[in-house]
C-alpha cells in the first residue's frame, strides 16, 4: 500500500471520527412546568397541575402554584418526593400564566420558580338537560356528552319470575341486551352515545317462548351534548 493510499484512508476514518464526535444528539422535547392535566381545557372543570421538584436537591420546602399572578395552592416538598401537584379549576375562559415558585424553610427566600405556562381555557363546556329523573331506561348521569360511557338500565321486576332477554335501542338501533333472571330486579348496558343530539332510549323484553315481546320501556329522550374532553 503506497503512502498516498495510507493518509488518504486514514484522512477518510479521522473525518468520520471527528464527525461523530461533534454530532449533536437531537434532543427529546421536555415538558413546560407548571405541566397541566388533559389535552383541552374548561372554564369550571378541574385539572391538576404539577412540578418536577427533583428530589435530588435534598431539601424540603413549599411550593406556591400562581394563576396570572393569583395564588391558587400550596404542596409541601419533602425530600424524597419527585413531583408535587395541586387540584385547580379555572374560573374564567382565557390565556392563563401558571407559574410555581418553591420557598426554603430557611426564611422563606424563593430560590426556584417554573413557568408561565400558558394555558388557553375555553369557555365552560355547556351541559346539556339532564335526563328524566326516574324514567327508564335509565341513564346514568345528569349530563350526558357524546363520546363518554355510560350505563342504562331498566327495572325488570323479579315478580315477573320469568327470565328472558333485554333489547336496548339508541333511536331504534340495538346498541346491546342483557339477561334477564327471575330474581334480578335490574338489567344494564353500557352506552356510549356518538353523535350529539336527541337520543331516544327504548327496551323490550322478550320471553324465552318464542322471542314474543310481552314488555317494553321507554322511550326516554336523552339531550346528548357535544363531547367535551376534560
């Protein structure tokens, strides 16, 4: 191998090597603290909001949450806690600048703080009226929103003694049956509603003699709202 070959394959793996050595790691997105619970959020609805306190500083502490200025919450720091959060509801929709300052027991001198994060809050998500109270089927909740699970059920009545089945319909579509046994007093599904809107809630009950329908519930308007993700 001549000495032209050498310097030249030695140049070539020296570039590489001080190529890899001045790469930059491409780095991982960190998250903004005061961090906020949920992708969407509400005017009146709760969230909690959390800070790294990093329990390597080994020093214990009170940490102060800020909303635009406005104390909203306190946590107590101990020194082997990693995170520390408080339960917050904004009142107002709006940008709001959460910030969080950490006090030693030493005088209380602030010696770190986190933020402003800023929080856009929408309008409260409107609920929509509330289901007959009593009529069955039977939902269970006050306010129903698209998207969200809920259970419907229907008093079957165990002096009935018969057994048979339950249809639930969404609107005239079965959205699921339950078993009806003679000393069970209630049969439920679960319902998830998809689109907002009236929801017309019905349930027959067939015997086991022939599929012949001999009782039916309903049908109990639900008011679905638009789904509204805290």
């Amino acid at each position: 191998m001549s000495l032209r070959t050498m310097i030249r394959r030695g140049g070539i793996g020296l570039a590489v090597l001080v190529a890899a050595l001045y790469t930059v790691p491409t780095a991982s997105a960190e998250p903004t603290y005061p961090t906020v619970s949920g992708t969407t959020h509400y005017a009146g609805s709760t969230y909690t909001v959390t800070v790294d306190v990093n329990p390597y500083w080994g020093v214990g502490g009170i940490v102060k949450f800020e909303d635009n200025g406005i104390l909203i919450g306190t946590a107590i720091h101990e020194p082997d806690i990693r995170e520390v959060s408080i339960q917050w509801t904004p009142k107002t929709p709006g940008q709001h600048g959460l910030m969080a300052y950490e006090e030693t027991g030493h005088g209380g001198a602030a010696y770190r703080s986190w933020g402003p994060n800023y929080i856009q809050v929408s309008p409260a998500c409107p609920a929509p009226p509330p289901p007959t109270a009593g009529t069955y089927p039977r939902v269970s909740s006050t306010a129903v929103y698209a998207g969200t699970a809920y259970k419907i059920t229907v008093d079957v009545n165990p002096n009935w003694g018969v057994s048979g089945i339950v249809s639930f319909e969404d609107n005239g579509i079965l959205i699921g049956t339950a078993i009806h046994e003679p000393d069970i007093r209630e049969v439920s599904i679960q319902w998830t509603p998809k689109p907002p809107g009236q929801h017309g809630l019905m349930a027959y009950e067939e015997t086991g003699h022939g599929g012949a329908a001999y009782r039916s519930w309903g049908p109990n308007y639900i008011e679905v709202g638009q789904a509204c993700p805290a």
